[in-house]
C-alpha cells in the first residue's frame, strides 16, 4: 500500500496491523503542492495495491501525472484501490469558481484537514472502508483497528483541547492557508497569510500590508510551517515583535513527529510555546 503522506501512512499501519505494508511517497518537510514527481516513484505506484490519498487535489503536483504512467488500473481515482481520505470530510473555503489559472492550489477546497486531529477518525474509516473494499476476510479486524485507533484518539483530542486552551482568540498569521482546520479546533483567529493566495508567492507589498495589518490589530503569533523558507516569518516578526512557532502539516517532520500523535502533539507544544 501506498499512501501520499506520512501521517496517512501511520494511521493505514495502524488500521492495517500485521496484514498490510505502508510506505509514505512524500517526506514530512515537504510542500505537498510541490512533491517532485520523483521517477522512483512509478514502479512503487506500479506495484501498489492501494493509494491512500488526501484528496481535494492536495497531490495536483506529483500523483495525477505519476498516476498516469505507473500503469497500475486499479489504484487509479474512482477504482477499489484509490482510497481518497477526503470522502466524509466536508471540505472548508470552497471557492466559487474551480480553477488554478493564477497559480493557486485549492481549487476543490481546503485540503489540510489532516492537520486537525478531530479529522482523524474520519481519516481511519476511509482507510478501513478501503482495505475491506480491496480485502473482505480482514473487514473485521479493520473495523477493530480502526474502533482501537479512535477510541485512543478520542482521548488524545479531548487532552490536547484542555492543554491548547490558551490559545482560544490568539491571533494569527500563517505563511499558507493550511491552518483553517486546526484553527477551528484549537480556537486560533487566523488573521492571515504571508501568501496573498495559497500558492502565490509574497510580493513585498503584501507583506508589508500584512505587517501593518498584524500591529493594528496586535497579532503576536506568526506560524511559520517547516518547508516554507524563514525569512518571511523573521522578518514579519522583526516589524511586528510577534513570535514565530515552527510546525508541520505532514507527520514525520521532526524527530519527535514520526507517528501521526507525535506530529499533531509537537505542533500544539511549538503553537503554546511560542503563544508564551
Ligand atoms: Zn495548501
């Protein structure tokens, strides 16, 4: 089995146990709209049983073309193999009209619901849904799997809501809109972004208008997720005094992200430590 990103690799391990084998194509510092479409990555696809995937066009870069040379059918989007986690998510700032023609990358809606780990649990039944689909004799221990995942998360969610509660009305700014999940759950006002679009590089007259924006109305916390480059988040924090926290929207990240509680935990403790 295949899956697009790290932390969907770990919840299929955990959903699969001991009857399947996950690897993860993308590496946890990456941009997801920008995986090269590494020629590694076809005879993988080839051999895959299954693709796990984000959905919402989050792997426009790489997985629809790769996809289209792997020859693989039965993983391809709308085939028993193509398991497509975005299925019971309802998706955030869905636009109006569905294009990239400037450049942007959320076309089908906001694809970084993996980030808020309330999604997880519809995350893990996608998952169970599709191993059932592609091997009915496990069903049974998918449903348990995934049941033995939730419940832990469950609890999880419910501690991480109760030591994230200072951070309820913190205002912020992010370099990408990838925070529009975690957001909701953790109370955080996002008050924009170091892009003026998602996938739309800054101009220095947008940042500029952003620094002046986040002193009027005292934004104090710039997130800055890891694969994006420092030196808009310095200097963003040297105009405006607020205090960066370094996250991730992929698991794997940082050594202590590797398995997907690790990496929802690391970025609350990054966000209270820099809300400080
Ligand atoms: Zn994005």
């Amino acid at each position: 089995m295949i899956a697009t990103i790290p932390d969907l690799a770990d919840i299929a391990r955990r959903v699969g146990g001991d009857r399947v084998k996950v690897e993860s194509l993308a590496k946890g510092t990456e941009d997801i709209h920008a995986v090269p479409q590494r020629p590694s990555f076809v005879p993988r696809l080839n051999r895959a049983d299954a693709v796990i995937s984000i959905g919402f066009g989050a792997e426009h870069a790489f997985l629809p073309a790769l996809l289209e040379v792997a020859q693989n059918p039965k993983v391809l989007p709308g085939q028993p193999g193509s398991i497509d986690c975005s299925e019971d998510i309802v998706p955030l700032d869905v636009a109006q009209n569905l294009s990239r023609s400037e450049g942007e990358v959320h076309p089908a809606g906001n694809p970084h619901y993996n980030v808020d780990p309330r999604k997880g649990a519809a995350i893990a039944d996608a998952i169970a849904g599709g191993f059932s689909r592609l091997d009915p004799p496990g069903a049974e221990a998918y449903a348990k799997n995934a049941a033995a995942f939730k419940a832990e998360l469950a609890g999880r969610v419910e501690l991480w809501r109760k030591e994230a509660a200072s951070l309820r009305g913190r205002k912020a700014v992010s370099y990408h809109r990838d925070m529009v999940y975690l957001a909701e759950f953790l109370g955080l006002a996002m008050s924009g972004e170091v892009e003026p679009k998602p996938g739309i590089a800054p101009t220095p007259r947008h940042l500029e208008s952003l620094a002046n924006r986040m002193n009027a109305h005292r934004v104090k916390l710039i997130i800055r997720e890891v694969h994006f480059s420092a030196d808009s988040a310095q200097w963003l924090s040297q105009k405006t005094g607020a205090r960066i926290a370094v996250i991730a929207v992929m698991g794997g990240a940082f050594p202590d992200s590797r398995d997907y509680f690790g990496f929802i935990d690391h970025n609350i403790k990054a966000l209270l430590e820099a809300a400080k």
